[in-house]
C-alpha cells in the first residue's frame, strides 16, 4: 500500500463530489426498514450482558437446542447495540445505522484520496463501494466490523505522513475482534502493509511492529485463542453453507452477483492501466478480496472496501495545485447542496413517522409482525415452547422474552435435524402438525403465505401478517415433551 499523496488545493466541484459521497449514503439508510433477523436477538442479548454482567455461556432462549454451549464473540456489539437502543428505542438505532454507514463512507474517502486520487475520483469509489455492499450494510454486528475495515484502510493509508495514527492499528483490531468474526481480515490486511513497505524499499519495522501487535490483539477477547476457533468454524460449517445464502458461492446470476463481476472486469481493466503505480502486493491484495467475494455472497461486503485503496492508486494523478476552471464551483451552491442534504437528512429521521407499540415507529423495522408479537405476549406463559418462521426468531426473542423458539439467526449452534424439522413444518400439513406435537408446541405465529399446520389449532389472533394458533391443552398432554433434535 503506498504512501499519502501530496497537498492538494481541493477545488469546488470535488467538495461537492465529498459532500454526496457521504451525505447520500446515510440518507438512503435512513429510508430503508431495519431488518430484525439478525438484530432483534443482539439487542436482547445485549441486554442481558448488561443486566447480569456476564456472557451468556449456553442458549437458553429455544427449546430444540436448550443448554446448547453458545460462544458469544459479538458481545461487544451487542452491548453498544442495547445501550443505544436502551437511550432511543429503534429510533435511535436507525440514526446508528445511518451514522455508521456515513463513517465507512468518510472513511473510504480518506483512503483513497490517501493513496493519491482526486477528489472526484475519490468520491465516486466510495460511492460505487456503498452501492455494491449495500445489500450488506444492515444494522448487526457486521456494520461494525466493516466499519473496523475502513478505520484500518484509512490508517494504513496515511501511515507515512500520520505514523502515530498507524500505530493505533492494534487497538482498532482488538475491538474488531470483539464484535465480529471477520477479524480475521486485520491480519491479512497489516500483512499487505508491512509486504508492500518491503517491497517498495521503505522502512518496514512499524509495519511489522503494528502487524505482530495486532495478530495478538485478535486474542484480546473473553474467549482468548477460542475466538479463531469460533470463527473458523463458522466459516467450515456446512449447515451454515447449505441453509445461509449469504454463505453459498456468488454467481453472477443475481443483482449482487452480476454487479460484482461487472465491478471485478472494471477493476482489472483499471489496475492494468495503472499498474506503473502498483507494487505485486497490491495486485495479491486485490485477488484475495475477490476470491473471498467468489467463495461466499458474504464476501461481497468487503470486497468494495478492500479495492478501493488499490483503484485509488492506479487512478492516483499527479500532485499538484489546483488553478480556476470550468470545474470551479462557487461557496454559494455547495453551501446549498450541504444544506438540501441536510434537509433531506432531518425529514428522513423516524421520529417523525407514525408510532408503533413495539417497532418505535411504522414502517422502521422489517421481519417484525408487531400485531402478531403483541397477541402473543398477551398469551405465551413463561416457559412456553412456540414456532415462529426463522426470519422472525430474533424478533419474537426479544418482543416475547419469556416464551422459548424454535430456531434463530444464531445458525452456528443448531444440528441438522433442526434444520430439517423446520422444513417439514413450513410445508404444512398432516406431516407439520405431527412435527410440532412431537416437540410439545404449544403456539405457532403462523405467515398468511404458509400452508395451513393440519387441523388441531385454535386460532387466537389474525392480522395480515398471519396468525397465532394453540393447540388445545389436551391435545398438549397427549404429545411428546422432547423434540428429535434436542430437549431443555
């Protein structure tokens, strides 16, 4: 990775460039639902780390896996998660997601104006970097893990005009390593850096300092060396691989997968171009983000990311001073354009819409049936076993804590046989019912889309979502109180 670019005079037009680059980004996040998938459960573990003081150590929340041993690496996440949400309910969690999205693009602008891009050309890679990982920017421990990405880039990018600012690399890996699992990319990424320093004939003792420090401060974390352990086994496990689809290979014959191929044929066009401005460990850094981009959808979220500081130095210009132009803009309309964004920024925020008993506000939360969620509180005594659709898991574990599920978004810890159950039942019938009575449930939260569950169910509540149904409590007494894949 090279070095910082030379003083540049920035002229209007790029400010305004810089201005959309991180203006329109969290704009769009503030108009687009939060997904509760994978969120809803981090907010309630999180609360639970808060309240106890400790890591939860097995799962106590379904009853197909009860006692399970649960390595809870993104614990860090989920305290920030809960605390903000604890200040501002789902309001304030969708103004984080926006912030943070606004950081990782500030962020990639630095990096790329760093290794020697314009303005412009800086602005429109983070641009392009946010339109192809955003299927990825969702609220979860992940957002803070990019987030980490982008904070390492930027410093590595400036290390030889900031070197104390490089030297607080480790300390950006040690709380990657305590929110996501994709801090295993920080090795590799100090590794590129500490290559490229060698390579270019520089100084490379601080790079080779800051990459020792931070492979061990991957292991400044509750689990200590488990933490690798923890993440390579998400990464090799099949039931992951076969269930998940962020999990499964990119083929080009979806949206991402098509705009990640195109992106990939533009940044080979573009690097052989400028490969008089590269050294081989950039051309090696690029290739394995774009091999993790093939081998998982996954993968997509950090390949925008990781080209960008190898495009920006293959489309690095010239240092040099800016003089009046055509391109010359005056105060008065950027002013103007950071004032409708910021406009349409405040009209954007959630308190102004609708509320709603459980979301905060409506139309602010995605995967969250709020109706069906609050018929159920009403009637699920603690301890109640109940099947929700997978989406809806983490949803129903936080809006009605004291029932237990059947499956979550936490796929590492769940068997085969579960997997296998769950798809029995969503298919309805005769064989569902027979299912769900061998696992002694007691409520189904029912989609409207589902085939109906056999017969013997009370409809107790209906809205557009779906519906909750309970098995008659004789029909509960006739029927197995252990599941085939597990029991409490």
């Amino acid at each position: 990775m090279g070095t910082d670019a030379g003083n540049r005079t920035p002229d209007g037009m790029g400010r305004i460039w810089i201005a959309l680059a991180v203006g329109l980004p969290p704009l769009i996040a503030l108009l687009v639902p939060m997904a509760t998938v994978d969120l809803a459960y981090q907010v309630r573990a999180g609360a639970e780390i808060w309240a106890t003081g400790a890591l939860p150590a097995a799962d106590s929340w379904t009853f197909t896996i009860a006692g399970t041993p649960w390595a809870d690496q993104q614990w860090l996440a989920q305290v920030l998660l809960s605390a903000v949400h604890g200040l501002g309910g789902w309001e304030l969690l969708a103004v984080l997601r926006a912030g943070l999205i606004a950081a990782v693009a500030a962020l990639l602008v630095l990096t790329a104006l760093r290794r020697g891009a314009g303005e412009r050309t800086s602005a429109v890679l983070a641009l392009l970097a946010f339109m192809l990982a955003s299927p990825s920017l969702a609220l979860r421990p992940q957002l803070f893990g990019i987030l980490a990405f982008a904070a390492l880039l930027a410093a590595a990018a400036g290390r030889v005009r900031h070197p104390r600012v490089f030297l607080a690399a480790p300390l950006i890996v040690a709380v990657w390593a305590n929110v996501h699992g994709s801090f295993v990319l920080a090795p590799l990424l100090l590794g590129w850096v500490w290559l490229d320093d060698v390579v270019r004939r520089r100084s490379s003792r601080r790079a080779l300092v800051v990459l020792v420090a931070g492979c061990l401060a991957t292991l400044v974390t509750p689990l200590g060396p488990g933490v690798w352990v923890y993440a390579a086994g998400i990464g090799a496990n099949p039931v992951i691989a076969q269930t998940v689809s962020e999990w499964q290979r990119t083929t080009p014959f979806t949206v991402p997968g098509a705009l990640f191929y195109l992106s990939l044929a533009a940044s080979l066009v573009i690097v052989w171009r400028g490969r008089s401005r590269l050294a081989w460990p950039d051309a090696l850094w690029l290739a394995g983000m774009a091999v993790l981009a093939v081998w998982a959808v996954r993968g997509l979220a950090w390949w925008p990311a990781g080209a960008v500081p190898v495009l920006a130095a293959a489309l690095a210009q010239p240092s040099r001073e800016s003089t009046p132009g055509p391109h010359t803009v005056r105060v008065g309309p950027r002013r103007l354009l950071a004032g409708v964004l910021l406009v349409a920024i405040v009209a954007a925020l959630p308190w102004w819409r609708p509320g709603d008993v459980l979301t905060g506000r409506q139309g602010l939360l995605s995967y969250a049936p709020s109706g069906l969620a609050l018929a159920l509180r009403d009637r699920a005594v603690p301890g109640a076993r109940v099947f929700v659709p997978q989406p809806w898991g983490s949803w129903f574990e936080w809006a009605v804590p004291q029932a237990r599920y059947f499956a979550d978004a936490r796929f590492e810890l769940f068997p085969p046989a579960v997997w296998d159950d769950l798809a029995v039942i969503g298919a309805g019938g005769e064989a569902a019912d027979a299912a769900l009575r061998r696992y002694g449930v007691e409520f189904v939260v029912w989609p409207a889309s589902w085939p109906a569950p056999g017969a013997d169910w009370e409809q107790v509540y209906r809205d557009e979502d779906g519906a909750v149904l309970r098995r008659p409590a004789q029909a509960i007494s006739g029927s197995s109180t252990n599941g085939r894949s597990g029991s409490e």
